[in-house]
C-alpha cells in the first residue's frame, strides 16, 4: 500500500462516515426530501472518483449520495442540500435524487430510470465535437437495463464511436424486487457482445483493485473510442426487520430508500457487515489501517462541519 | 416559392452560420432527406450531421446531454407522434435543466412534421402540438408565413435554450403565405398582419391560410378586420388582442389543431373573464370517425360567422 492508496481508504470511509451522520440525522425526522443512501457503494464510488481526470463528465441516478460525497469529501454542502438550505451544493433547490456538482465534473443525476444514459450520449457527443480527449461516465441500475433507452443508448454510444464507461451497479434489487422475481436474467456479457462492446465485471469492493482497473478501462475506451460496459455487483446495506402486527416474527426489509433503523452510528462500529459486501469491512481487511481512528478523527471533521 | 423550399432555405442559411453543432434525426440526409426538409444541408468542419438510429427516446436525452455540455443540436422529426416517445426528457430531463442551469450558452431545438393531412388512419395522424408543449410549458412555435419562417428559425433555432419548432405537413406543397406583419411581440409569439375596425380574427397552430380567407371574404362584405396569428403556445400576454377586441368588439377564434385542450381555450377564458364581446370560436368538428383515414383539413362556414360579425 502507498501514501495515495491510504488516502483512497480514508475516502472510502468519508463517504461510510457521511451517510451515516446523514441516517442519523433522517431518523430523527430533519428531511423533507426522500434520499437513496449507498451503504455498500463506497468503494465503486470512491473508485470512479479517483479515475476521474479534469474535464471527465460523471452521469449519476437518484442513488448519488455515495457518488457526490466521495468526490466533494465534504459532508456540510451536501447535507445543506437535503436540508434544503441555500448554502447546499445546489442552493438548496434540488434535494438529493437529483443532485449534481458541475465543478466536479458531476453535470446530471436523474430520478427516472434509464432517463440518464440518452443524456450521457448527448454529453459524450458534446465532448467528441468540442474535441476533447476525456470520458463520460455514467452509472445506473440493475433495474434500469430493464429500460429501453439502455439498448438504445449503448447503441447510439458504440455507433457515434463516444468514448465512455458504462456502469451497471447491480445490487439484485429494484425497490422490493429481487431480479428473479420480476424479470428473467440478462446476461450483460452476452448483450454487449452483441454491440461489440467491452464487457468487464467488477466484484470484491477491494477500491484499490477497482481503480486499477478502471484506469485502465478510461485509457482503453479513451484509445479505442468506444464505450466499455461495466458490471460491478453491489450489495445495497441496511436492511432491517420490520415487527408488526402483521409481522409478529419480523420481516426482512431491503433497504431502498430512506433512513434505515438496521445501521446504528452509537454502535461506533463503521462497518455494517463483517463481510465482503462491505467495502469498509473489505478495505480493513485487505490494508494495515486502524478503521476505529481514521475513522473516528473523520467523524470529528465532519461533526465538526455541522455545527 | 413553396413553403417546403422555403423552410429548408432558412434552415440551411441559419446553420451556416453557426459552429460546433450537431443535426441529427433518421435519414435527414439519406433518401427524401424527410420529405425535403433536410435536403442539402451543410454543416462546418467541426460540427456534425448524424442519420440518426432509430431511438427517439434516447435522442431527446442525447439533444439535452449536448446543450448542457455546450453543444447546440437540432433534432429533425418526420412527424410529431415520434415525439411522444421523448416525452420523459421533454419533462424530466428539461426541468432539471432549468432549474439549475441558468447560464445556458446552447440550444437544443426538435423540429417536427406535424402530419396534418389527414388519411394516415389512427396511428401517424398526432396533430395535437399544444398538447406536447403544454405537457411542460415547452416553448414551441408554429410556422406559416414567410415572415415567421425567417424570423423563428434565424433567431430561435440556435438561441440559448430548449424549444420545439412545428411545421405542417399540409402546407409542404402550398406557396408559402408572403404577409408584411404589422405587429410583432419580442419574443414572436404574437404576429398582427392586419389591422382593421370591425372584427378581430386569431388564428391558432396551422390556421392562418384560414383566418386570412376569412378576412378577404369580410372585405368583400366592407367589414375590416384585424388579423392575427398566434405562432406559440406557451403563455402569453393577450393583451394586445383583449384592446383590439375591444374596439372591433367582434372577435373570431380559430384554431386546427385536434386537442380537446385546445391552445385557444386559454385565450377564450382571457376574454370571457375580463369583457363581454361577440365572441365566435372556430374548431375542428371531432365526429365519431375522428380515428379513421380522413382528412384533417378544418371546415369554416364563413357566410355564418359573416352573419355573426354582422350581429
């Protein structure tokens, strides 16, 4: 490990650390707006953010918090937002599931399923005639390659010859919805291969294996002019058990949005899962680096930020 | 010279003069080039003309990715229904766009056939433009006269911003009505080509061909008339027309369009809420054969609304 990959790592935990403080804050009530945390999307996140290089166009969904705090690293901009203040990254205007950061390359987050990939070819065209030589990232859902425009986008950016990255989080899950439960399997390798498209899979949240990767990825699609499809598996964390009269023995509940009751920042415990579905549990794992204390010093920063 | 040819003339001028743009659309320059619309574009070294796939949805994102990353597009369509697949990013994607993006330097403009002939049978026959531009208070302009196919499509194709241009399908082949405006707003919404004292007649989508035959059958009855046409449907201000109305006390409103919301309606309530004038409102009749291959051409009994005017 070098002085850079330590610092990946204390970016992956900002963005556990922030959403925690974030979770804290909506179980007490403080959001008008509906959020999509990303527990479980830190390393994916903080690893498309490292890859990004100055002009790099990034095109999110309505689950972009992971996204937005791994490249800002801050948590007060992003929090003003979802309290909808005018000091939030977008005055306060816009909430969470559309949030973007155009200085940081993040132009377009959509809440509407698969509405993001058509203006991702529209921004990665732009590039080309403005002859720039970066790369449009765009990431999306499993449920979202459901939709039509995910054929005709992925068409569109291998016939106009758009060097981008194609990000397909699959978290086996469409709200309530596991994959097997509402359609039948769709075998990304095969439909890329299709278009003659790269396909890659990404699995592990190892950040630093994701990095390497995608850099070079950004440099093949760059070279080639051609975009690249990624499939990079995710568990979306925070699950919980509902208990009710209708549930007397408690009911699994899959975490889609809102705050979750399954992860508890009091536990001062920054991994949720001891396994390797947590990115944060991975990177402790894998590295010499005292989780408790960079953790525990960011979580002072940001405390801090708050007040 | 006919309206078609026309048209395609002021497209072509405009586009010479802008750089770093991309004009896209299924086979505008392949085959009939869209009936004529695109034929013998030429772009720029560094701008692009694309025959498009055939994925309307993903080419609306793809118009408003460029304009938010400084690129201006035009987005050709050989008719209107194609447009009801983009419909998300007409109201979506749009509206995030607006909301934040002040300092738009691009433009994104669709420019659609709307086919207003009739006979297509039930699909292909969409003729409801204020219906889609009302879906998210798009701005979008109709084309009938020289005047505003000069005006609308050198100051509008290319402005920074969103907007869709119609143009009617019916009027391809006819000569292109040569009318000297007397009056324009600044945006071009409004266009007064006469002005009279004794009937104020507005024309609304494709009926101006109509408002104007109506105005030369008043004069061989020695009623004058004020003749105007409203060329947008988002809303404007009718005050221009509520002061003619007033002196003429006599207003004529048409409009061809097959919306049940009909673009007119906005301009009626106006009226009924601020002054009681003699008020005739001309539509397309929507029998039970509305769905069928007919013609799409609106009828006016003009010896009736004459016989109204004169009351």
């Amino acid at each position: 490990m070098n002085i850079s990959d330590n610092d990946v790592l204390e970016n992956i935990l900002e963005v556990r650390i922030a959403q925690l403080l974030i979770n804290e804050e909506y179980k007490e009530g403080k959001f008008k707006i509906p959020i999509h945390l990303g527990f479980g999307h830190e390393s994916i996140s903080v690893a498309v953010s490292r890859i990004m290089q100055n002009d790099d166009k990034l095109i999110l969904t309505h689950r972009n918090a992971a996204y937005n705090l791994a490249r800002v690293r801050k948590l007060k901009p992003v929090l003003n937002e979802y309290l909808l203040k005018s000091e939030g990254m977008n005055g306060g205007k816009i909430g969470s599931m559309n949030l973007l950061n155009s200085e940081l390359g993040v132009i377009y987050s959509s809440s509407i399923l698969g509405n993001n990939f058509g203006v991702a070819v529209g921004v990665a065209m732009a590039e080309r005639i403005l002859d720039k030589s970066n790369i449009t990232i765009i990431l999306a859902g499993d449920g979202a390659i459901e939709e039509g425009s995910f054929h005709e986008s992925l068409l569109m950016l291998k016939s106009l010859e758009l060097s981008s990255l194609v990000i397909i989080e699959n978290n086996e899950w469409s709200m309530s919805t596991r994959i097997s439960e509402r359609r039948h399997n769709i075998d990304l390798e095969k439909f890329s291969a299709s278009m003659d498209v790269k396909y890659c899979k990404l699995s592990g949240n190892d950040p630093i294996e994701y990095i390497e990767k995608l850099k070079e990825l950004r440099t093949e699609s760059i070279e080639k002019k051609t975009p690249i499809l990624i499939e990079v598996n995710v568990s979306t964390l925070g699950e919980w058990i509902l208990k009710n009269d209708e549930n007397p023995n408690g009911k699994q509940i899959n975490y889609h949005a809102g705050p979750t009751p399954g992860v508890n920042l009091e536990d001062g415990n920054f991994i949720i899962k001891n396994e390797n579905i947590d990115p944060v549990y991975v990177i402790k794992k894998n590295n010499d680096i005292d989780i408790q204390n960079v953790g525990e010093a960011i979580l002072r920063k940001f405390r801090d930020e708050m007040v | 010279m006919k309206y078609l040819n026309f048209i395609n003339e002021q497209i072509r001028s405009t586009i010479e003069k802008n750089d770093n743009l991309v004009l896209f659309g299924q086979n505008i320059s392949a085959g009939s080039c869209l009936g004529g619309l695109t034929k013998n574009l030429k772009v720029n070294e560094n701008s692009k003309i694309i025959n498009s796939t055939n994925s309307e949805n993903s080419l609306c994102g793809f118009g408003f990715g460029m304009m938010m990353n400084n690129v201006s597009s035009v987005f050709f369509m050989k008719q209107l229904d194609f447009l009801l697949l983009g419909i998300d990013h007409l109201v979506n994607t749009y509206n995030i766009i607006r909301s934040v993006k002040k300092d738009l330097k691009s433009s994104f403009t669709i420019m659609p056939i709307i086919v207003d002939n009739g006979f297509q049978g039930p699909q292909s026959s969409f003729n409801n433009f204020g219906d889609i531009c009302s879906i998210a208070r798009i701005q979008g302009y109709v084309i009938s006269t020289k005047f505003e196919a000069k005006e609308i499509i050198s100051k509008k194709l290319f402005s920074p911003g969103f907007r869709i241009i119609g143009l009617s399908q019916r009027l391809f082949k006819e000569e292109i009505m040569d009318l000297e405006p007397v009056y324009s707003n600044d945006n071009l919404s409004l266009i007064q080509y006469k002005q009279g004292k004794d009937v104020t007649i507005v024309c609304f989508n494709f009926s101006l061909k109509h408002g104007l035959e109506l105005s030369e059958e008043c004069e061989k009855e020695e009623i004058s008339s004020s003749l105007f046409n409203v060329t947008s449907v988002t809303p404007i201000s009718w005050d221009k027309i509520l002061l003619d109305a007033k002196k003429t006390n006599n207003l004529v409103i048409i409009d061809d369009s097959k919306s049940e919301n009909l673009s007119c309606d906005n301009l009626a309530s106006y009226i009924a809420q601020n002054d009681v004038i003699n008020t005739t409102i001309v539509k397309k009749v929507i029998d039970e054969n509305w769905l069928g291959a007919n013609s799409d051409q609106m009828e006016i009994d003009m010896a009736n609304i004459i016989k109204k005017i004169r009351n």
